[in-house]
C-alpha cells in the first residue's frame, strides 16, 4: 500500500524530445489565441460599458415600474463591465490543459465564450479548471498534458510545458516544450512593492485550501514564506465565485495586522476581478475619528487584551456618568415634592447592570429611552404619593395630565435628565482610564494584579495617543454604548409616489423592499464570511472585537504560532476558534516555503530553535540561491546600515527592506532619506519588525538584530520574522557582542573605515 507522500511523487514520463521549431510554433498557436480572448474581453467590457450609460440615460419610464427595470439594467451592465475590468494584470489567461480525451482547455482569470458560444477561456475557479493545479504524474485526473504560459499584459514571452500522461500523450501526439518552470520562474522575479497573485501558480496543496467549503473555521497554518496570505486571498475569490448572493450580498472582510500590510495586498483582489472585499488592518476596527499609531510593549499589550478588561470598561461606564444632584424638587397641581440622590442612583444602577453588549437593544444608548421612562415614572410615583398624602386626587390619565410639560418646565429636573443618562463617547470614557480621572486601579480590582494595571496606566501616561492595543478596548466600548441618539440618522421626510426613496442603483432613486446594505460602513456587522491574517498575534478581547463583525459567518484563520508578537495568547488554533464562538474548526498546514532561498531558510532555523520551537517543523525550501547570508559588524549598526543599504541598491534591482527595533527606526529613516536618491527612497522600506509582518523583499537589512532578540520574551520569535522577509539576500548588521543564532552560516565583515 502506497503512502500520500509516495502518490505525489511523478513517475516516469515517456514523451518525445521536441523537434526543432515545435517551441516557436507552440508559442505562435499560444499568442493567437491569447489575442482573441483579450479582443472578446475588451468587446464585452466596452459592450457593458455602452449599455450601462444608454440605461443610465433613458428617461421614457414614467412609472415606478419603469423607472425599477432600467436602474437594474443599469446595476447588471455595470456590474459586467466591472467583471471584464482587471487593471494592471500580466495577462487574461495563463494556462492551458490538453485532456486525454483529445479536448483542450485555456484556464484564465475569467469565463470567456465568443458569439459562436466556443468557450475561449475557463475561470480559475471553475470545477473544470481544478486539475490544472491538483492533476500530477501519478494522479493525473484526465490531463494528458500541462501547459503554463509565462505572459507581459498580452504578449506571450514563454511557455512551459509538463506531460502528465505519457500514454495519452503519444497517442495524441503531444509533446512537451520545456521552459524555465512557471513557478521557479515567478518566484526569481524582482518584488515590486506590492503582492501579486499566484493564480497561474497555485500548488496542489494551495488549490485544496482554495476550494475547501466555507463552514465553520478554516485554519491555514504555515511557516514563512508558504503562500498563506495569497491562498487566503484567492480563496475569498473563489468563494465570490461560487456563491456570489450569500459572500457579495453580505460581504467579505479581510482583517490585517497593519497598514503597510493591507496596502502590500490590496492589488491582489482587483487583480482576480473581484473587488467587494473589505480590506481593513487591525487598527481600521477603531471607532470613527481615533487616531491609531505603533502597539505597545508585549506585557502591557497582554493586560489590554484580557478578557477581563471588559468588565474594567464596564465598572468604567459606571464611574464616568455625572453625579445625581442630592435632591431635585418638582410641583404639580400645587403639591411640591422631593426626591433625594439615593434613590435616583439605585434606579440608575439597576438600569446600568442590565446594559449588554452585542444584544440587540442592550447597550447603553439604545436603553435611553428606557431609561428616561424610568426616570419619569419614578418622579411621577413620588409626586402621586405626596398628592395623595396631601390629600389630593391624583390624575387617572397620567398622559393627558400635563405631567410631562411640568417636569420639562422644572430646572431641576431639566438638570437631573442630563445627569441622569447622559451620551457618552468611546473615546471619552477611555480617556478617564488613560488620564487618570477615573483610576484604572480602583475599576480593575480583583479582576487583575496590581502590578499589571499599574503597567497600562504608566503606559497610557506616556503614550501620545491610541495604539493598536487599545483599539479592542475602544470596540468593547462601542459595543457597550451602542450609537448615541444624537448620531442617528435622522428619519427621511415623507415622500410622495413621485419621490420614493430606497436604493440608488443608477441615476434616480429605486425603491426596494430589501434595504442595502453598506458593507464599507464603520457600523457594519454582519459580513459572510471573515478572514484574518497573522491571527497568531490577535488578544483574546482582539479576537471578541473582531468576532463581532461576523457573528453567523465562516472564517479563514491564517497565522504561524512560531511567529508571535505577545507574551500570552491561545496557544492553539482550537482555543481560537472558541474565541470567534465556533466549535467547527478544520486545521490545514501548508508546507513548502517558497519565498526564502534555502541558505536563509538554514539560518532560520536555527533562529526558530532558539525561540523555543523544533526546527524541523520549518517549511521546506524549494530552491537555493547561492548567496550564504551576511553578518556585517560595526560598533554603530545604524549608521553602518545605510552603506550596507546604498551598496545592495546600487548593485542590484527590486525592493528592499531595512528592519530594526522600534526604538531604531526613526533614526534609520532619517538616515536614509539623507543618503537615497530618489531611486532608492522609492525601493526602500525602513521598518519595526511588527510592522513588517506578511511583507516580503528581495533583499532584507536588519539592523541590530540583538536588539530586536532582547527587547522582551518575544523578542526571538521577532528576529524570526526578520530574517524570513528576504526572496534573496539577508544582512544583519550587527555590534557581535552578542551571540545571535544562525550567524555561524552567513559571511562574516567587518566595517572599515565607515564602509563594509
């Protein structure tokens, strides 16, 4: 009995060598081809285009009906146009399959079918293009040969060829015109500060995770380099694809560790024809008006993230809201009476205690009203009892009494209203925790050690703003109040027939019975299905803000343990799956790293053993570049960095990344911006490792790394990160006084004279 491993092995092939001029043929055949199905794209998208403006402008419709069916013509010929737009992408289609059968099949990035209804081009995701990535030697699944093309926007400059079914392949006459390897060849191009999409290279065990069903929690584990990040990616495309009504009606959310990192992905999407994924990094789930900058240090980031702190926000809640006046006196109908602060702050904190977050009508502001009525009844409750015992004859319709004007008309109680429930604002209320106004000691008791809270207050002292850390603590805080009223959108006047109001499609209000739904809305929360990268690094009250925005959706959970940046999180995928509510969870591993050169990779892990993890559980290497890695010593390794960062600029192409302790990267930046041409500026990026986190360079300079290893107990697992971020080249500048793991493989130099 064969094992997995040995069914994925290709056996021998027999095929025939190419004759001469077979390949110049092939490539002829290939770029005819590749023409017709960019002259039928551009004809539909220019087709769509046409019919869309043509809807847009028609004004003949004089009734609603009219007015419905052209602004959801116009909606569906936009919505084609949109399809068969792809922006700056290296070319529609990218492979081709010759099945045994004798049919052939051109794979690209969308369906395309002439007028004739030949099919010109299968989408990525069809059922029918899955083999081009899952058929190998030994399970060839129909496919008699492979063919990938290796294209610059419509011209064809190379292909490749594997015959997958030797057999079939003679008797069909197929022979194999060999090229470079599409994949080794993607893999040695220049980075260009942006990611790209790998849907002409997608390995087998990438297209399994791809086209896995969208149930439960999908976890996609995988070291450096392993292609997590694009494979979650793509599979937001295909599941767009598949089932468009549920992920496009509902929307995709795609959650980041950072800034730099959704900016690096943000092409890929657009780039496969599908733009209505929501892209945010963490800091992006931060109420409206919140300026957030860095992270803070891993034990402080661990308090700010314990589930704990929501009850600490909850007792805040309490604290913040203005003392009742001792007593508020009203009269009606000529009897005055009393109320007295004690009785007015145990109704409020009875009201107070029944607040839920993330239960419809439970926050604070939604129990405004409530809350108000409350009040009101208990004023009314200690006048009736006074009139009565004065005797008088108490109202039977307290509605038509005059009662409410009387006490609109009582400064007293004009003044008690705004004391009693009043709004309040995230920001605000955390700000009493971060000022000190309220004390983070007093609202943590036994909830949290001492030391711990003592830790977040000096921090927030400190600090000149948010940081990512507290943006959970903002969203826990937005859950609790809920919108204020004063925020609300005001009710739309009354319309005639003539002027319905409703989703707006095209040119003129359409009004339709299901309202849209704005899924780029800050409020919005209730996506389909919900992906989250780098979730190795996500606090557990993280986790619950994150929850929040897909409470009935599937999820892609992308992250590698060995690569966290807290002291103290769920050290299992399991654990995070309980954290997002959800007892399904598949867990899938991918393998092979194909960004980093085997001699970096070396070093890696060795790196990855000292942080605690076994490096034999580092992903493999799929190629070797000839370059051992750099230790380049220098008694100052910020400003030895930028004559190690001109040379490498200067000797060669593609981007370049220069990573250092946050504590080094102003001094870094400012540097570099005094020494760079403009040139260089623009392929340089100088970063803290956090930040660097998902990002990929050609060449990678980090600076101090003995820095970066001692700043915490984390503090290895981030050179660990450091030194996976290169697709060719590694330098560490570095003092040497300290023992750093991996630096007995790189090439040892010394600086002399300001100069390696």
């Amino acid at each position: 009995m064969t094992t997995p491993a040995e069914e994925e092995q290709p056996g021998p092939v027999p095929v025939d060598d190419p004759r001469p001029g077979d390949k110049r043929a092939a490539i002829d055949a290939e770029q005819a081809h590749l023409d017709r199905v960019h002259d039928r794209v551009e004809h539909l998208r220019r087709r769509a285009e046409e019919r869309a403006a043509e809807a847009a402008a028609d004004r003949s419709g004089a009734t609603f009906q009219a007015r419905y069916e052209r602004d959801v013509t116009a909606h569906h010929h936009a919505s084609r146009q949109q399809r068969y737009t792809f922006g700056d992408v290296e070319s529609l289609a990218f492979g081709r399959l010759d099945l045994s059968d004798g049919d052939e099949m051109h794979v690209g990035r969308v369906s395309v079918i002439d007028d004739d209804g030949d099919v010109l081009l299968v989408d990525w995701r069809a059922p029918a293009a899955a083999a081009f990535y899952q058929a190998t030697a030994a399970r060839p699944i129909g496919v008699a040969r492979r063919r990938t093309l290796v294209t610059r926007g419509r011209r064809l400059v190379d292909l490749d060829d594997e015959v997958l079914d030797g057999t079939a392949a003679e008797r069909l006459g197929l022979r194999a015109v060999t090229g470079q390897g599409a994949l080794l060849a993607a893999l040695s191009r220049d980075r260009s500060g942006r990611m790209r999409d790998i849907v002409a290279t997608i390995q087998g065990e990438q297209d399994r995770i791809i086209r896995a069903p969208a149930s439960g929690t999908l976890v996609v584990s995988g070291g450096p380099g392993t292609g997590k990040t694009v494979v979650a990616l793509h599979r937001v495309a295909y599941l767009l694809y598949r089932d468009r009504e549920r992920f496009e009606g509902r929307g995709v959310l795609v959650i980041g560790p950072s800034a730099a990192f959704t900016e690096y992905t943000a092409r890929v999407l657009p780039a496969l024809g599908e733009d209505r994924a929501v892209q945010r990094p963490l800091a992006g789930l931060a109420p409206r008006g919140a300026t957030i900058h860095g992270w803070d240090e891993p034990d402080v980031a661990r308090t700010k993230g314990d589930l704990a702190m929501a009850e600490v926000l909850r007792r805040t809640l309490h604290a913040v809201l203005p003392p009742i006046p001792p007593t508020t006196r009203l009269s009606f109908e000529g009897t005055a009476v009393t109320v007295r602060r004690d009785h007015l702050e145990a109704l409020r904190e009875r009201h107070l205690d029944r607040i839920r977050a993330d239960v419809p009508g439970g926050a604070y502001h939604d129990r405004s009203e409530v809350a108000a009525q409350a009040l009101d009844d208990t004023l009314w409750s200690a006048w009736t009892r006074a009139h009565r015992a004065a005797g008088g004859r108490v109202p039977e319709d307290r509605e038509g009494s005059g009662f409410a004007a009387a006490l609109d008309n009582a400064p007293e109680v004009v003044l008690l209203r705004r004391c009693f429930w009043p709004e309040r604002d995230p920001q605000e209320v955390l700000g009493t925790l971060a000022r000190g106004e309220v004390a983070l000691a007093e609202m943590g008791r036994g909830l949290l050690p001492a030391e711990e809270l003592a830790a977040v207050a000096d921090a927030w002292e400190r600090a000149e703003g948010w940081t990512t850390d507290d943006v959970a603590l903002l969203d826990e805080l937005t859950a609790l109040l809920g919108e204020a009223p004063s925020r609300r959108p005001r009710p739309n006047r009354p319309r005639d027939q003539d002027d319905d109001g409703g989703l707006r499609l095209a040119t003129e209000a359409l009004h339709v019975e299901v309202p849209a739904v704005d899924v780029e809305s800050d409020g919005y929360r209730d996506f389909a299905h919900v992906v989250v990268d780098e979730a190795q690094d996500l606090s557990p009250l993280q986790w619950r803000a994150v929850s929040r925005r897909g409470p009935y959706a599937s999820w892609t959970v992308v992250g590698d343990l060995a690569q966290r940046s807290r002291v103290a999180e769920p050290a299992t995928w399991e654990e995070v799956a309980a954290l997002i509510g959800r007892r399904s969870v598949e867990i899938t591993t991918l393998e092979v790293n194909y960004r980093t050169p085997e001699e970096i990779a070396e070093l890696a892990a060795d790196v990855l053993a000292a942080a605690g993890h076994d490096p034999a559980l580092a992903p493999r290497a799929v190629r070797a570049s000839g370059q051992p890695p750099r230790q380049v010593l220098a008694a100052d390794p910020v400003a030895a960095s930028v004559e190690v960062v001109a040379d490498l600029l200067a000797s060669r192409g593609g981007t370049l990344g220069v990573l250092a302790d946050s504590q080094d990267v102003d001094a870094l930046t400012r540097a570099l911006e005094d020494h760079l041409d403009e040139d260089g500026r623009d392929r340089t990026r100088v970063l803290e490792v956090r930040a660097s986190k998902g990002l990929e360079f050609d060449d990678v300079v980090v600076v101090a790394p003995e820095r970066i290893m001692q700043r915490s107990v984390v503090g290895t697992h981030q050179l660990y990160v450091a030194v996976t971020r290169a697709t060719r080249t590694l330098t560490l500048v570095t003092t040497g006084e300290v023992e750093l793991p991996g630096t007995g493989r790189c090439e040892q130099v010394e600086v002399t004279a300001g100069r390696p």
